[in-house]
C-alpha cells in the first residue's frame, strides 16, 4: 500500500493537461495549485490512514483476488460487514478533512462494473469481466487513484444520446480497431479526476440498440492522448492565492475539485474495454454504481455535518451563548439530522445480499432514501449552523485586514467574543462554518450521486406499492378482488 | 496465522502471577515478557482517545510488551479497543487470550471510562489467571 507522500510523488510523473482558468497548468507542479492542492492532500488522507494501526481496521481490506492486505478502496465488498466498514470508513475519514476525498467514486465504479461485468459474460458469453479482475490486480497492487467516470455532457434533456444535434455531447465509441476502441465526448463534474491516475468510464443512462455506440465501459490513463481538463471554479475561490483563514479549510479545500473531462478521440486497449455496445446492461451499470454511490452519503456527509456541528458548537462558545437553550436544542437538532444521514447508509449496507460476481451489493431502495436525505436535511443541518454562527461569518473583514499593522488592532477589538477567546480563533471557526455550509458544498449535496429525482424515480420501482396497497386493503376489511384498481 | 503461538509459552506459565490487590501483572523473572497485540476498531466515532489509551497501558506496566496487532508476529494476547459503545472491530483469527474493550466496557462487564485502563488491567490478570489455572 502506498503512503500519501508516494501518492503526491507519483502524481507528479503523469503527462496530464489541465486547464486553470484558460491556462494550461504544468503537469510536474499542479497538485501545488493552491486551487487544487487541498483536494491532493485530502485525497492523500485516504493513502496516509491506511498505514496507522488506529485505523486501518476500517481503512484496510484482505483482496479476494490475491489475499494480500489493501487500501478498502481498491477491495471488491465480500460481505455486508464490508459495506458496513466502508460507511465507517467515509464518516471517518470526513471527520479528518471536512471535505471530500474523491476516492469512493472510483471505488464504487470498480464494485459496479465487477459485478455487471460477471453477470454480461455469462449471458453474452463476453470476457469482460476477467480483463477487468486483471485490470483490478494491477489497480489493488499499485494502489491507485482511480476517478469513477459516468455523468455526460447531455445536451438536449429531452433527446436521446442518438438524436442529439452534437452527437459527442455523450461518450461513444466512434472507431473499433484490432487492438482496441476510439471514443470520444466529455464527462463532467469529475470529482479528484486531475489528482487521480486513471478514469473508468461508465455510460450515464439505460440505452436502447439506436444508442449501443454510447454503451462503453472502459478504462484509460488521465493523461492518455487526446484528453483534456478544464478545472471547475468554486465560490470564493480566489481566497486561496491569499493567506489561510479566510480559506475555511485551507489545508483540505472544499468538495473535490471537479472538472469537464474531454475526450477527443482516445484511443483505450482492448484489456481496458468492459462493454462495448451490450446497451441492454449500460441502465444495470448506471444503477449499480449509482446506488453505491448513494450508500455513502449518510457516511462521508455524517462527517462533514460532524464537523459543522462542532465547529457550530464551539462558535456559540466563543461567543457566550453557548449555554442559551435555544442553542442547545439546535445543536441537539444539528446530531438528530447528521444520525439520520448516517442511518440510512448503515441501513441499505447491513441489508446488503450477494450478487452472482459474489460481489456485495447495498439495499438499492434504502440507499436512494439515504441519497435523497442528503439533499434535504444538509441544508437544514446548515441553515441552523449558519443560523446559531450569525451574520459576522459572511460580513467579517479578511485576514489581510486581520494582519495589518494600521487597521488590525480594529478587526482584533470589534471581533472579540468572549475575552479570553482569540479573535483570530473565532474568526477561523467563522470561515469554516462559511467554507463548508454554502456555495459548492451545498450544490454537491444537491446533485452528487444523482439528483433527487434520480433518486425519487426509484421507489415506485423498488418499494413494492402493491404491497402496502394490499395491506391497506385488509386492515379496512376490503376482499382485494373486490377491489378494481 | 501465526498470531497467538506463544513463544515463550512453558516458561511463562510458571513465571507470571497477578496481584490482585493492584491489578499489576508481575513478571518473576524478568527475562520473560508476555507480548500483547492491540488492535483498534477504525474510530469512526471516539468516545474515548485509544490512541491515549494505548499508550498509557504501554507506560506504566512493566514486563509486558504491548505492540499493534499484525499478522505476521506471534502474539500471547490480543487486546482489542473499541473507541465508541458499539464495539464493531473486526476480530481477527487468534488462537490465545483475548480482551475486547469498547469506550464502556471490558469483556462486557461496564466500565467508566475513568477505570478503563484499569478494567483492562484487570481483564488481562484474568486470562493470565485461567491460563495458570488450566496448566
């Protein structure tokens, strides 16, 4: 297992293009972007912890393929003890960096695509899956960072992929070679995609045969020819080529440095392709990897409200209301949320059952319930920290104002809280509260992993209405036949 | 798997008692140490410092040698801390004494969090005591 430092060391041997604000970026010196480099060392997080006995039991995994010790997000889930230690996991490392480490897209991707991939071969007689338990080996032993890449560019909402004026605006095989396919398009909001070493590439919808050109699956380097980032602006992200406080989490950064991904014409080996035109399994890929991907929102976002709670804690402290009662319930208010989050993540893993791959998979209903909590409750979970932190938080002067010789003793008297408390403590807990309760962090509570209604279409499929019909039926001592519905 | 193959297994039998009045494992002869292997649930969510913990076990007793767990070392106990109630750390293959802790218990029995280190203790004197017993 690598160590964050091997990590960041092996980042710098990549050949990537990543476009800043419409320059190109160097490649050797870009994870020291002070726009990107908080998103590497939270990342780094995810290699570093791997290596301390307080929590590799969470951080670590043995390999069904090789039965050496690895990083959990390279492991394939044998059982719902390891869906359950994933949740444990995010919530965990959440707890250390306040933020995103983008990791568990890649991580969910692999566990989707290995079970999908066993299920295609055995009905089409393909040999997916076995180029990608190869590919997975080589993944587990080098311990890579590999970005989970689905969502496409889409276009025209109410267009198939086929009927699109631009037909590049979804990823699609536009050349099959001998030793390999040629595709071509963009995916987007790709989170850690510029700090990782690979992308697998996913289809974003269910096709139908007029798509089957869109239904590909495969892995490629994020430096391979013919790929270019553009990185994503972020609210207040121009804080970070100045100091540190007003930054909130400036060691971390703020969600996972997302970027649009383009792909002109790349070229990817055969051993990396994992389907390639088999449309009838693209929307069993895409719901798989989707409900994974829920699965950890009650864990990595439990964390971070972890830290909002706190950090509102400490504030009303700092500002000597901590004791009010009105405080103490919404801090109370803040635990019930964040546990609810965390529920339902624990729910959909222990219900977790075995797939054909042998692989584990989550409780799909229960995740999406989970999911689609997240796009409510963190925005309450927010709305009480920014209400008990108070308006001072998005008024305050800077920290050049802070620091300088003429004005600062000012900032220093008129932002005092309680007097025994640094005004520059409270000011850092201010930020963060800012930093984590508004601008993208929000938004990717909103819409990552699927917006709410992508969650919401699931449960007239998987809740089982008929059911909770028929049982209404018989409590009312209605004869179910006597009933035309 | 090699953990819980006690190395120095005949001498220790006869060479370790415990003082019940302290909860102090004494070591009679002093050439002989008994190796504990502590393992840590992941700590997703700490009632109690393990890290503290540990190494407040690792200080003040003598005789014994407390390292984390792996599985490549012979071990004569393990010692699992749990840092929260729920007490979900995964227990590995161990063929010798083990001690589960969670933030309130030992083995079980409650435990302030105050006595923790002690309970512990307490805990480690008992298998000890069995293993005395069985021989």
């Amino acid at each position: 297992m690598n160590t964050g430092q091997d990590y960041k060391d092996s980042l710098r041997n990549r050949n990537i293009k990543v476009y800043l604000k419409g320059q190109l970026l160097d490649s050797k010196e870009l994870i020291d972007h002070p726009f990107i480099r908080g998103h590497v060392n939270s990342a780094a997080m995810t290699y570093d912890l791997a290596h301390d006995p307080l929590y590799e039991d969470l951080m670590t995994a043995t390999s069904h393929l090789t039965g050496k010790k690895i990083n959990r997000f390279t492991h394939i889930h044998q059982g719902t003890e390891d869906l359950v230690k994933k949740v444990k996991m995010l919530r965990m490392i959440s707890q250390k960096t306040g933020t995103c480490y983008q990791r568990c897209v890649g991580f969910d991707a692999v566990n989707a695509a290995y079970t999908v991939t066993y299920e295609m071969d055995k009905k089409l007689g393909t040999n997916y899956h076995e180029r990608l338990t190869a590919y997975l080996k080589n993944w587990q032993e080098n311990d890579l960072m590999v970005v989970g890449a689905m969502t496409d560019p889409k276009g025209d909402r109410s267009l198939r992929p086929s009927q699109q004026a631009d037909p590049d605006l979804f990823v699609r095989v536009v050349e099959k070679r001998d030793d390999g396919i040629v595709i071509r398009g963009a995916k987007m909001h790709m989170t850690g995609m510029v700090n990782s070493h690979e992308m697998l590439i996913m289809p974003t919808s269910a096709y139908g045969e007029e798509d089957k050109d869109y239904a590909v699956c495969c892995a490629v380097p994020v430096d391979a020819p013919g790929i270019i980032h553009i990185f994503g602006r972020q609210t207040n992200d121009d804080r970070k080529m100045e100091g540190e406080i007003d930054q909130g989490n400036a060691r971390f950064g703020t969600v996972g440095g997302e970027c649009l991904t383009v792909l002109e014409d790349v070229f990817v080996p055969w051993d990396k392709v994992f389907m390639c035109g088999e449309y009838e399994y693209a929307g069993l890929l895409v719901e798989r990897f989707a409900c994974y991907h829920r699965q950890n929102y009650g864990g990595c976002k439990g964390g971070v409200s972890d830290i909002v709670t706190g950090a509102t804690a400490v504030i009303a402290e700092m500002s000597g209301y901590g004791k009010a009662a009105h405080v103490k319930d919404k801090i109370n208010e803040m635990i019930h949320l964040t546990e609810t989050l965390y529920a339902c993540s624990i729910a959909c893993s222990a219900e977790g059952k075995k797939t054909a791959s042998g692989a584990y998979y989550v409780d799909p209903l229960l995740a999406n319930v989970g999911k689609h909590n997240v796009t409510r409750l963190i925005y309450e979970i927010d709305r009480i920290a920014q209400d008990v932190g108070g308006g001072f938080m998005a008024t305050m002067p800077s920290e050049s104002d802070l620091k300088s010789p003429e004005i600062g003793k000012y900032v220093e008297k008129y932002l005092k809280g309680v007097a025994s408390i640094p005004t520059e403590d409270r000011m850092r807990v201010a930020r963060l509260i800012e930093n984590m309760t508004g601008g993208v962090a929000l938004v990717e509570s909103m819409h990552g992993a699927g917006s709410p209604q992508a969650q919401k279409v699931m449960y007239s499929k998987l809740s089982n209405l008929e059911h909770k019909k028929k049982c209404a039926l018989e409590i009312a001592g209605i004869k179910p036949k006597d009933v035309v519905m | 798997m090699r953990a819980g193959n006690c190395r120095h297994k005949a001498k220790r039998r006869s060479d370790v008692s415990c003082s019940g009045k302290r909860n102090i494992i004494l070591i009679k002869d002093k050439g002989v140490f008994l190796r504990v292997a502590v393992k840590f649930c992941g700590n997703c969510n700490s009632h109690i410092d393990p890290g503290a913990l540990y190494t407040s076990l690792k200080e003040e007793r003598e005789g014994l040698i407390f390292d984390f767990y792996n599985d490549k070392e012979s071990f004569d106990i393990l010692l699992i801390i749990n840092s929260c109630p729920i007490g979900c750390a995964t227990s590995p293959p161990f063929y010798g004494h083990v001690v589960i802790a969670t933030s309130e218990s030992v083995d079980d029995w409650p435990a302030e969090k105050s006595q923790l280190r002690e309970a512990i203790w307490e805990a480690l004197c008992t298998r000890i005591k069995q293993e005395e017993s069985n021989k």
